[in-house]
C-alpha cells in the first residue's frame, strides 16, 4: 500500500513540474451540429480571450474564409494570421495567410479563388494581450 502512495506522489510531482514555465496555448476547434447546417465554437476558459469564431463558406470555387476574435477586455491588444489550409497526401497545407489586428474584437473575412473537389479549413492563431490561442474551422470542398 505505501508503494503505491509512493508512486501516485511521484507522478503528481511530476505532473505539477512539468506544467512550471510553459505557455499558455489553448486549441478551439469549430464543430458542425448533427441537427443542422449551423456551426458552434467550443470555448476553453481562456484568461484573456472571450470567444475565438472561425468559418469557411464557398460559393461556386471561391471560398469565403473568416473570423471573429473577442477579447474579455475592451482594451486588450489582438493580433495573429488566419490561415486558409488545403488538405492534401493526408495532412493540412497552408495556401495562403492574412494578418489579424484590432484592439477589444477583431473580424476579418476574405475570399480566394480555390480549385474544384479540394477540402478546405481556416486555421486561426491569435495572441489576445500575450494570450496565444489556435482555433479550426470546419471544412468545406468545393
């Protein structure tokens, strides 16, 4: 019995140390409902950041990336890149980036012209007052 106690500290001490000095980074991603076409956002508990909204859309063969970043505090700073990503060989490529910038919310929305039977997302990393956050949308193929 003293042997297991023994171990579940060591790993509890473990764990804690290796939680002492990292960055804070938190991942959002953009789930699609079951009962419709609507997307919603899942939101950890960020210190800095309220909510962090990507979405794609597309129209023919362009595509309408976006996003809406909150801050908690109307005077935090917000910057970063949206990134519209393509999926290729298994794995996600960035085709093109726009930067972000704005101070309490920022939006940015774009549209680029894509390529027929590709899946697309938009990958968000931001930085809300030295708070970094990635979020993903869903996907789309046109």
């Amino acid at each position: 019995m003293k042997f297991k106690k023994t171990i579940v500290t060591v790993i509890t001490i473990a764990l804690l140390l290796a939680g002492v000095g990292t960055t804070n980074i938190s991942y959002s991603v953009e789930l699609k409902r079951t009962t419709g076409k609507d997307y919603q956002t899942v939101e950890p508990f960020w210190d800095n950041i309220s909510s962090i909204s990507p979405y794609i859309s597309a129209s023919g063969t362009t595509l309408y990336p976006e996003v809406f970043i909150k801050a908690k505090n109307p005077s935090n700073p917000i910057s970063g890149t949206m990134y519209l990503e393509r999926y290729s060989s298994g794995g996600w490529i960035s085709v093109t980036s726009w930067s972000i910038n704005g101070t309490g919310s920022a939006f940015l929305s774009k549209s680029y012209r894509g390529t027929s039977g590709v899946k697309y997302r938009t990958r968000v990393v931001v930085t809300v007052d030295g708070e970094t956050a990635v979020a993903i949308s869903g996907s789309c193929v046109i």
